[in-house]
C-alpha cells in the first residue's frame, strides 16, 4: 500500500503506472503469475465496458471493429490477446476486428 500511495501523490500519477505496463508485459511473457492475472483481470475489466457500451449503444453490424490506442499495445502481444479473449468470453455472439 506504501508504493501504491506514493504513485497517487504524485503530480502525474497516470504517467507513472503507465511506465510499469512494459516490465508487466515483460514478465508476463516469461510466466509471471502476478503479471499474468493483473493483465488478465484489468484487461476483463476494459472488456466488460467495451461490452456495455455496445449494449447501451447497439447497431446491426456484423463485425465491430475495435481501434486499440495508446501506448501499452506495443510492449507485448499479452496485453492484445488478453484482451480479445475477454472480448470473446463476454460477447461470444460477435465478431470483432
């Protein structure tokens, strides 16, 4: 909790865990448990509001088609796959690209 305190007292506290998604993606390429739940657990979490949104929002597409933005893309496909996987679990009656 002492670390977690620190991060949100600083002036950029957005910033500064976003400078820990490469050494989690890292770690969670060679097997982390820790690193591999967190990623697994945060990226359900954008999932499920991904999946709310298309709810609230409906339309009669097919395929939806989910633009990926922002840096955390980059440093390993975990955080992709992870995420498409949520995708799936959550709305298994759609098609993304």
């Amino acid at each position: 909790t002492q670390i977690i305190q620190y991060v949100y007292r600083l002036a950029t506290p957005a910033s500064q865990i976003a400078k820990l998604a490469k050494p989690l993606g890292q770690d969670a390429q060679i097997g982390e448990t820790y690193a591999l739940e967190a990623i697994r657990f945060q990226f359900a979490q954008l999932a499920a509001i991904t999946v709310s949104h298309l709810e609230r929002y409906p339309n009669n597409r097919q395929t939806i088609s989910v633009c990926l933005s922002g840096g955390v893309w980059k440093f390993g496909p975990v955080f992709r796959e992870s995420f498409e996987a949520s995708l799936r679990e959550l709305a298994p009656h759609r098609n993304f690209e």
